[in-house]
C-alpha cells in the first residue's frame, strides 16, 4: 500500500467515536492526524500512543480545515466525525443554535472534504467516510436541528459517491445508534437505559464499535462499496 493510502485525518478525534477511530486506525499503522478544538491534553496524548499528530482546528472555519489538511500532508484516508448536539424544541431553538449546528455538523464536513479532494483526485484514491446519526435517517424529537444536519450528511455522502466515484474515491456514511460519550452524558442514567433497552441488541454502542466499521470502510476489503448508509446501532433504526 503507497503511504497515502496509509494516511487519515479523523476531525474530532480528541473524544469518543473520533478518538477510537484514531487509535483503532493508528494501530492498524495509518498514520493520523488527530483533528481537535478544545481537548488539546487527550488529542496529544492520543496522537503520542499511536504515533501520529494533534493539530488544533475548527472545522467550520474554511481556512482553520485548509490548515487541517495541509497539516496531514494530504490523507488518503478522511473520517468526518466532529460534531455537536443540541437538545431543544423547534421553538425553542435560535436562528444561532441552528447555524452552528449546521456550521459544525455539515459545514464543517463540506470545508475538510474540499480542501482534501485535490490530493485524492491527484493520487485517484481516497476513502471518505462521513459520520451521520440515526437520527438523520429517523428524526429525533426534540433535536430537529441535530436531525436535519445529520440528513444532510447523508444526501452528501450519496451525492459525493456518484461524483468522486469515477475518480477512484469512496463515500460512505455511518448511522451510530446511541453511543456510550460525552455526547449523550446529559441524557441522564435512565434515559439512557431505556434508550439501551429499545435497541435489539440490548445495549448502549461502544466507539470501538463505530471505529471498527470506519476501519472497515477505509481497508482495500471495502473497495467496491461506495454511497451507502451503514447503520452501526444495535439494529436500533430497523
Ligand atoms: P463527543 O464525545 O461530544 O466528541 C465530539 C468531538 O467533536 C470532540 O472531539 C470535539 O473536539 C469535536 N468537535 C466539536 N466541535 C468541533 C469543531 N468545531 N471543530 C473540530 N472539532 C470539533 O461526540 P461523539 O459522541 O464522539 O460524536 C462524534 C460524532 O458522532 C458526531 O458527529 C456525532 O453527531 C456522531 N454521533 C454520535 C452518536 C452518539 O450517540 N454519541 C450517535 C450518532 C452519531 P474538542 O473536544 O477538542 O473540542
């Protein structure tokens, strides 16, 4: 394999499914660029146990994921994982609570895939895998918001296949059900256990178990999978 196809960028790969995906990618011997914002501490330290790089951006900002890319030395491998949630009513929800979510969560995936594309489209190789929800494919209440960007992510992620394909790169997207990070700690322990107890598989999903599906998706065995929303949720969404 040529040293790009060994190369990945995770965003948000300073906690939860980010930072398994990164350690579970840097000890399959990809090089990664571990994108962070706040978490500097864990994002280094994660990046020294696999021997890979911390680099500080936020991906809603164009030049901040310019900068992000230019830092990995181009990767062949691009996890779109950073993202935020927000728990609100439509009502109750701002015209800046939507415009950050959709900052973050769709502008931020658009501004790291385009300055990553021109190495991959130079190289005629690339894996893009797009992290989604189930709630984009189902609707959370209370989180319509949350919900609309991660249906975003999907048109995208179907959109890019066919574009990209003819240029020998893959786009796919990840559905995780509820995972056990930061994200869901607000939900509380009840919540949480009955949300466990909706899902077939009668558990919270670990990040371990959406890293394995990344892991999946960016090795030469996927290489003819492209456009699909893959569900990783304990058959939660079925
Ligand atoms: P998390 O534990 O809250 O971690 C979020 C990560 O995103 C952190 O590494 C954070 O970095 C980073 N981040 C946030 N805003 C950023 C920005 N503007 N620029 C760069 N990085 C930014 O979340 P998670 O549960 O691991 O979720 C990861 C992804 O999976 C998200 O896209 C989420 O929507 C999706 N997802 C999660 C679940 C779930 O149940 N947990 C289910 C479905 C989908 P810093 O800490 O360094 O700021």
């Amino acid at each position: 394999m040529s040293d790009f196809k060994k190369t990945a960028l995770v965003t948000g790969g300073s906690r939860g499914i980010g930072a398994a995906t990164a350690e579970a990618l840097g000890n399959a011997g990809y090089c990664v660029t571990v994108n962070y914002l706040k978490s500097q501490g864990s994002a280094e330290a994660l990046a020294g146990r696999i021997g890979g790089t911390a680099f500080k951006a936020d991906v809603s900002d164009p030049s901040d994921a310019e900068a992000l890319v230019k830092s990995s030395g181009g990767a062949g491998v691009l996890v779109l994982n950073a993202g935020i949630s927000l728990v609100k009513q439509i009502q109750d929800t701002t015209p800046e609570d939507w415009r950050r979510l959709f900052s973050v969560n769709v502008d931020g995936a658009y501004n790291v895939i385009r300055a990553a594309l021109p190495d991959m489209l130079r190289e005629h190789w690339g894996r893009i895998i797009i992290i989604s929800s189930m709630w984009g494919i189902r609707g959370a209440s209370c989180e319509a918001a949350y919900s609309a960007t991660k249906a975003a992510l999907i048109g995208l992620s179907k959109a890019l296949a066919k574009e990209l394909g003819p240029s020998g790169i893959t786009v796919n997207c990840l559905c995780p059900g509820v995972i056990d990070t930061d994200m869901n700690r607000a939900l509380g322990e009840e919540t949480l256990r009955s949300l466990a107890e909706d899902t077939p598989l009668m558990r919270l999903g670990k990040p371990e178990d959406v890293a394995n599906a990344v892991l999946f998706l960016a090795s030469d065995a996927a290489s003819f999978i492209t456009g699909q929303v893959i569900s990783v949720d304990g058959g939660y969404a079925v």
